[in-house]
C-alpha cells in the first residue's frame, strides 16, 4: 500500500512541478524517480543503477531511431514532401476522414513496428494532413498513437502479445484472429473520442508555417511518390525483418542476415534518411550543416531524448522499487476469473510504464494459476491473451517513454497529455477488454 500510494504522490509531483512550477520535464521526472527510488526504502546504490539503466536502456532503444526520425521529418517538411503526400492522401481519405485514416495507418504500421519509432517516423505526415483538412493535432495525433497503441498490445507479431501466447501456451492463430478483430472495434470508441472529446482542445499542427509558405512548399515539392520514400522504405524493411523472423521464410545464410540487418529500426531510418537527402532539387551544404536543416533538427531532438531518458528512469524505479511485483502477488490470490489478467497488468503498465513488461509479466503471473481461473480451452487462452494486451493499453503516463514521444512530437505539455494520450489509453484498454468479456461469454 505504501508504495502505491507513493505512486500517486510522485505522478501528483510531476503534474504539479510542470504545469503549476514550469519545471522542465526532464528536471521533474529525474527528481521525483530519485524521491520514489528514497522513500521506497531503496539502497543507493540499486537507485544510481537504476537511473542509469533506466536512461541508457531507453535512449539505447530508440535514441538513434528518434534522432533520425527528426532528420527525416525535417526534410520532408522543409522540401514540402510532407504536404504533397498530404495532398494524395487527402484525395482517398477526404477531409472528414483524416483521424479515420490515421488510427487505420498506425494500427498496420504498429504491428510489426514498435509504436515508439513508427510514431516518429509518420508524425511528418500527421503534421501535413492535419494542417491540410485544418484539424486540430490532439485529433489526429491521439488517433494515430492510440491505432499503434492497439496493435502493439493485442497483435502479433508483436513481442508483447508473441510472448504472451508462448507463456500461456496458447493458439497463435486463434490470438492472431481474435486481436485482429478486437483491437479494430476497440478503435471505433477511441474515434469517438477524438471527435467529440479531443477536438475541444486545439493545437496547431504547425504553428511556425503560415498559410502562403505552405502553399509554397506545395507547389515546390517533390512528388508524392518520391516523398513517401523516406517514410515507406524504412517501415516495409522493417516489416520485412519481422515477418521473416515469424514466418520462417529464409531461416540462414547470407540473405536471411541481409534481411536481418535492413530491417534494424536504425539502418532502415539511416536508409530512408538517404532517400530523404534526394527530396531536395539540390542538396546544398546548408542543408546538412550544423546550423541548417539537420543541425536544428538535432537541437529538436535532443530535447525529446532528454525527457523520454527521464521517463525511462522513473520507469526503471519503480521496476527496481518492488512495485511490480507486489501488486502481482496481491491481485493473484483474488479469484477473479478472466478478470485477473486484465487487472494485474493494467496494474503493472500503469506501475511502471512498459506495455511489453507488464504482458510479460502478468503472463508469467498468471500462467500457475490458469486451470484454477477456468482458463483451460484454447478459446479462453486466446482471450486471456487479449485481455493481458488490453490491460497493457492502461494507462499510458509519465512513466511511459511513448507517452513522451507522443506529446512531445504533438506539442502538448504534461497537462495535455494527461487529458489526451492517458485518457485516451484508457478508452482503449477499457473498450478491449468489455469486448473480451463479450467474446468470453458467447464463446467460453
């Protein structure tokens, strides 16, 4: 109980120290991992190793990926290539539909891609639609991160989910089906979320372009096909890595490790940052100097890597604190059916952040206790698979380096991102798991 409640104060401190004191996210979620990491009653020395983990497991994760991210957004937004996939994209999806077509792309391109990093890379885009069909980012930008959010926890080939179904021995195809079909209704609420909730508080796509400069950039863009190449290529190799590894298509040898090494989150970027240096009519040395194109996005990025470095370490905190674990072992002596695995790791995402470690975990939880919850058929496996991954969606806070990634990239601050991406995560995980206990009754 002590540590919940230290919990709550310390995600108390971080709302109250950056919307009432102004203090830099980064400062706050240093500060108050160190408070939690004292009070809990941690040794100094597991809390140094646990910052420093906690900061260098994170960035080592997606630190490259991000700066590269950036590179690649930049020049698809100085060279207008961001408008002009804009504008194709506009002529299928029609205005009305931008936030529709958003969860739709971030929940096929989450599946074999950590949300994190596709978030990155499709937020150019997102920026340019939005900006087109004059929507407000909140709309868009929580579509987009809640469509990745779905497939991330209750799709394979996901590691999350993959795991799950390996602990729980369960039917990989029967989780497949029923993820699929789950996690795309689960999207129907968050869609009414946007609409009527998150369209109330507007932000600028993109605030530094007035109207004439983008029209500019439109007319001097590259073409939508050579645009979509920076953005395209890294996730198909990405794709392609992740597939063959599931499906076993070249197992050894030198193409099975050339498709290895392609599809690594950094060399893909590294290649579409390659094909985001052609979108120029001329690539001039200003452009890739310090004080240029790829200089400023540097400075943009490092500000991100500094606070998801700081969300990974409240994070690792309160992993090390103890935290997990006794809320595991306290909710598993409550018999509660279908019910338990949704709550222990909904306990454990909200406790410590990663959506992979609270599935993870819950399933090596739960797997002992599987006969004695009822859960011994292939369909009540599968859905106990689902409801772990829909636990995993609640919630998504400050402890979460994708909740940083996307309110940093969305413009929104702490406050923000509470009443957006955290509420949001909470729909989604909510929606999933009624129509798991849905499933669970018409089919178990």
């Amino acid at each position: 109980m002590m540590l919940l409640l230290l919990l709550l104060l310390s995600i108390g401190l971080i709302i109250y120290s950056t919307v009432y004191l102004k203090l830099h996210p980064f400062l706050a979620l240093l500060l108050v991992a160190i408070f939690y990491g004292i009070a809990s009653g941690m040794s100094f020395d597991v809390l140094v190793q646990s910052i420093n983990e906690g900061f260098g497991i994170t960035l080592g994760k997606i630190g490259i990926v991000i700066a590269l991210g950036v590179i690649i957004g930049a020049f698809l937004e100085q060279t207008g290539g961001a408008y002009a996939l804009a504008e194709k994209v506009m002529k299928i999806t029609g205005k009305k539909n931008v936030s529709v077509g958003m969860a739709l792309l971030g929940w096929i391109v989450s599946i074999p891609v950590f949300a994190d990093s596709a978030f990155i890379v499709l937020t150019p885009l997102n920026k340019a639609l939005t900006k087109k069909a004059g929507l407000s980012l909140s709309v868009t930008a929580i579509a987009l991160a809640m469509g990745m959010l779905a497939s991330h926890s209750l799709v394979p080939p996901t590691p999350g989910p993959i795991a799950t179904a390996g602990i729980l021995n369960a039917d990989l195809g029967f989780v497949i089906l029923g993820g699929t079909i789950i996690s795309l209704l689960a999207l129907i609420p968050i869609l009414i979320f946007v609409k009527w909730y998150a369209t109330r508080i507007y932000i600028d796509p993109n605030p530094d372009f007035d109207s004439s400069e983008v029209l500019r950039k439109t007319r001097e863009a590259p073409s939508a096909f050579k645009s979509s190449l920076p953005i395209v290529l890294p996730i198909l190799l990405i794709i392609t890595s992740s597939f063959n590894n599931y499906l076993g298509w070249v197992t050894e040898g030198f193409y099975h490790n050339l498709i290895s090494l392609l599809g690594t989150p950094v060399i893909a970027l590294l290649i579409g940052l390659g094909f985001a240096l052609l979108l120029p009519k001329k690539l001039e040395q200003h452009m890739i100097s310090e004080q240029g194109w790829i200089g400023k996005a540097l400075q943009s990025a490092a500000i991100i890597l500094m606070i998801t470095g700081a969300g990974g370490v409240f994070g690792t905190v309160l992993q090390h604190s103890g935290l997990a674990d006794v809320l595991g072992q306290n909710l598993a002596s409550a018999n509660l059916g279908i019910w338990l695995p949704f709550i222990i790791a909904a306990a454990l995402k909200t406790a410590q952040g990663s959506s992979t470690v609270a599935m993870i975990t819950t399933a090596s939880i739960v797997a002992p206790l599987m006969v004695q919850l009822g859960i011994d058929t292939e369909i009540s496996k599968a859905l106990a698979v689902l409801a772990i991954g829909a636990g995993a969606c609640v919630v998504s806070h400050a402890n979460d380096s994708y909740f940083w990634v996307v309110t940093q990239l969305s413009g929104m601050d702490i406050s923000k991102g509470y009443r957006l991406h955290t509420l949001g995560s909470a729909v989604l995980g909510t929606s999933a798991f009624i129509l798991i206990l849905l499933a669970h009754a018409m089919l178990v």
